[in-house]
C-alpha cells in the first residue's frame, strides 16, 4: 500500500481513478467554448459592457493587474477569483483546462481527506464513489465546473475552502501545520463574500467541542478571516455591480429575508440527497444521548452552510449556481456521517434515525415550497416502512457484500456520467451553431435575426453551462466585439 502523509491509505483503484478522473474533466473543460464572461476577460477590465472597436486586448503581465485593480473598483470584491480569471484566459484554454482538472481531482482528494474515521481501510471504493457524488450531485455543473469565470469562482474558490476547513479540523500538530491553517483560512476568506462567515462559524463550534487543540489556535485562526473578509466585502465596486448587473441600488431588509428563504429552499432542494446521511447522523446521535459537544463538532460544518446559504440573501438577487459554494463544503460532514453511520452505527438502531431524518427531510421541502423533492423523501420514508415490516419475517441475511453493492452504485453512477459526456458534444455542437448565426447577422446589421435567434436553452448534457444560453445586451456586446470585430472563430 501506498501511503499519504496523513496516512490514508491510497489503493490500486485510487491509482485508477485520479488520472481517469483528470482526464475526463480535462476534456470537458477543453471542449466548453467560451461563454460570456469568458469573451469579456480577454481584455483590459474597463466596465460591464463593450466599447465595441475599441477594447484593448490584455496582451502582458501588467495588464492582467490593471484589469485586477479596475474590477476591484468597478466590479467587486472578489478579485483573488478574477485576477485568476484574467491569467488563465490570458495564458491560453489548455493552461485552464489543466489546473481546472487538477482543482476537481483535488477536490475530491479533500472531501476523501475530511472522513476521519478507519473506514477509509474497510472500503476500497470511497475515492470512486465520492467522485460520482461530484459528478451526479454538485449543483449548476457546467456553469461552475466547465465556464472558465464560473469554475474559477466556485470549483477553485471551494477548493480552498476544502483545504482550510481540513486544516482546521486536522489533529497534527506542530507550528507548520498552524501556519498552514492559518494560511489556507486567510485565503479561503478572501475568495468570496460568504466563506469567511462560514468558517468563522466552523471554528467557534469546533473551539467549543474540540479541546484537542488549545483556544488560542482558534482564535487566531477566526482572526485570519478578517482581512480576507475586508478585501471582499469593502471592495469600492460592490455597490457599483449591485446597480449594474445584479439590478439593486438599494435593498431593504424585506427583500433580503425573502431572497435568503429563495436561498434556503434551493439549497435544501438542490442538496437533498447530501442532506440526508447528516440528518440521519444527527437524530442517531441525539437517539443515543451524545453529549451536545459531540454533537457540535459533527454538526458544525453543516451549520456553517446553512448559515452561508442565508448571508447569500444579502446580494438582493438569487443566482442558483452561487449554492455552488455551500454545497462543496456540505460533501465533507456527508460522507463522514454515512461512513461512519453504515460503519460504526449499532445495527438495532439505524432505522430509528433514518426515519425522523427522511420525515424532517420531507418536512423542511415542503416548507421551502419543493413539493416534488418532499414526495420522494416522503416516498423513500414509506418504502423504507414497508421494507422494514417485510423484513421481520425474513432470514435477515445481507444480500451481497458492501463492496459488491459499492461496485454497482459506482458502475449505475458512470453510465450517466458516460451519457452526460456523450451528450455534452451534441450541446458544444449546438452552441457553436447559434454563436455562428448570430456572429453571420451580425456582419448584416440584421439585429431582427440576431434577438430572434434561439440558442441551445435546454441542454442534452448536465455538463453543459446554462450561462451559455443567455442571450443578453451585455453578452450580445462582447460577441459582436470578439466574434464580429475581431474576427475571432468560435
């Protein structure tokens, strides 16, 4: 066995799946063609829309800072992200395709990381079935994965949230271990409006149930947070954006509960199926009388990302692919509380926890309006019943091992991933059409043509970004000014 230096076990089949795993994602992202934003980077950061023939490609290293510093006053806070945005576009698609590659294995790498407990030696699929977890159950896939702008926010920026909620949770010791912590926080904090309040949730319920670590070491890790938070939320262009593109000069109180309940209910929609293993988990702990600082330290993730779904309110405006953010970070305490449920659990009480955590599952989906998403978890709550009654009578023998019906999950889980693959270059095909029709009527001054003409709206393929099929003022500017102008093939 190969080991890692947190001694984790890496088998044959990990072996396996990282480089097929790159692969894949490689491909996609060389595939994805540019979209929106991604035309607009190509050049000095000056404003939202186009100064059509007049736009100035970025063409040296200095550029990409005049760029970073412009939309930091013009566009926002998170110019960590867009900095990054500007370099990989500069640098060229196979630069982005191979960090952005790297960044999904990586990030599976970390969730696998987050699950402290000796399963990891019991299971030999768990790198495989997380990473079908991130390909069937992460939400807006192709906006936040695939679109250079979007994954640079989202997969990248979650990342680093990966890394530091790992680091802060790490039992090593040691002053490098600190700054390393203290490091990957400050950057996690710095990437967007929400992390740093997450983490600063994360830390005060560790602190309060972790004394392996002393207080200090906490304390100092929420005051890294400060200066990343500072860097994203006092940025001079927030208010700017807010007006321009998000269409909120002013939000009152009233909006901001309504658009974070919008939130909450996506995000309990979207995040059902990772919801749920934590439910269970959570009323498996209570049923046995844990003590509330067990409960706090195993609760503590999932708390912060509740939390980060409701502070995304404060923007005025939902964008569903933002729940990227909270979601990533929820893969962690799921899998820990699966693993540790289906590993670790007494036999004679699983069911008592499965069922209030479907019921509540069902419950909190109805109360955010998803009425389909209630039916299933109000479904799987009767199946299960019925199944837990029949079986009473039986031999109560298991049907088949665990790592058996792992293999089946995983090998049900790849054919629609090969499906989603396959279909992806019918959406590619599709959209290369429409930016070729639009690009034509263009050249004719035919704007009749150009409004009228539909886009791929519905995609073949999960993979597909939605950002693509939005036919705007704004994007039409950079179309006309990369495709027309320029000249630019798509």
């Amino acid at each position: 066995m190969v080991r890692t230096t947190t001694d984790k076990r890496i088998n044959k089949i990990d072996m396996i799946t990282v480089p097929a795993v790159f692969l894949l994602v490689l491909l996609l992202s060389l595939i994805t063609p540019l979209i929106t934003d991604d035309l607009h980077f190509n050049y000095v950061w000056n404003g939202f829309d186009a100064d059509i023939g007049n736009e100035i490609r970025i063409a040296s290293i200095g550029d990409l800072f005049t760029s970073a510093s412009n939309y930091y006053r013009y566009s926002g806070g998170r110019v960590v992200c867009h900095f990054l945005v500007f370099a990989v576009i500069y640098a060229g698609k196979w630069a982005f395709a191979v960090i952005n590659a790297c960044f999904f294995v990586m990030a599976g790498l970390l969730i696998r990381r987050g699950i402290r407990t000796d399963v990891l030696y019991e299971n030999k699929y768990t790198l495989p079935l997380v990473y079908m977890s991130m390909f069937l159950l992460l939400p807006s896939w192709g906006d936040s994965i695939l679109w250079i702008s979007g994954s640079v926010n989202y997969l990248w920026a979650g990342t680093v949230m990966l890394w530091a909620v790992n680091m802060i949770g790490s039992h090593h010791k040691g002053v490098g271990n600190s700054i390393l912590t203290f490091i990957s926080v400050l950057l996690a904090s710095s990437v967007n409006e929400i992390f740093g309040g997450m983490l600063i949730i994360f830390i005060v319920l560790r602190l309060i149930s972790d004394r392996i670590k002393p207080a200090g070491y906490y304390i100092v890790s929420m005051l890294c947070t400060l200066p990343g938070m500072a860097l994203v939320i006092l940025a001079p262009g927030n208010a700017n954006r807010q007006a321009v593109v998000d269409g909120n000069s002013d939000i009152g109180i009233t909006k901001v509960i309504r658009t974070s309940y919008d939130y909450l209910s996506c995000f309990i929609s979207w995040g059902s199926v990772i919801l749920l293993p934590v439910l269970i988990m959570l009323f498996y702990m209570i049923l046995r009388r844990e003590k509330i600082k067990k409960i706090s330290a195993a609760m503590a993730l999932p708390i912060a990302c509740f939390a980060g779904s409701a502070a995304l309110g404060m923007s005025g405006v939902v964008i569903q692919r933002a729940l990227f953010s909270v979601i990533l970070p929820l893969m962690i305490p799921a899998w820990s509380c699966l693993m540790d449920f289906l590993y670790r659990a007494e036999e004679s009480e699983k069911y008592k926890s499965v069922y209030p955590a479907l019921a509540s599952l069902t419950i909190l989906n109805l109360i955010s309006l998803s009425f389909m998403q209630a039916a299933v978890a109000g479904l799987c709550l009767v199946v299960l019943i019925l199944v837990r009654y029949l079986l009473k009578g039986g031999s109560g023998r298991k049907s088949g091992s665990q790592a058996r019906r792992d293999l089946i999950v995983i090998l049900l889980s790849g054919i629609i991933v090969m499906f989603n693959t396959v279909t992806f270059f019918i959406d590619v095909k599709n959209y290369d059409s429409y930016i070729a029709q639009v690009a034509s009527a263009m050249k004719r001054n035919d704007m009749e043509t150009v409004y009228s003409a539909s886009s791929q709206r519905t995609a073949v393929s999960l993979f597909f970004p939605a950002e693509g099929t939005i036919v705007s003022d704004y994007s039409m500017s950079w179309i006309y000014q990369y495709y027309v102008v320029e000249g630019n093939e798509q």
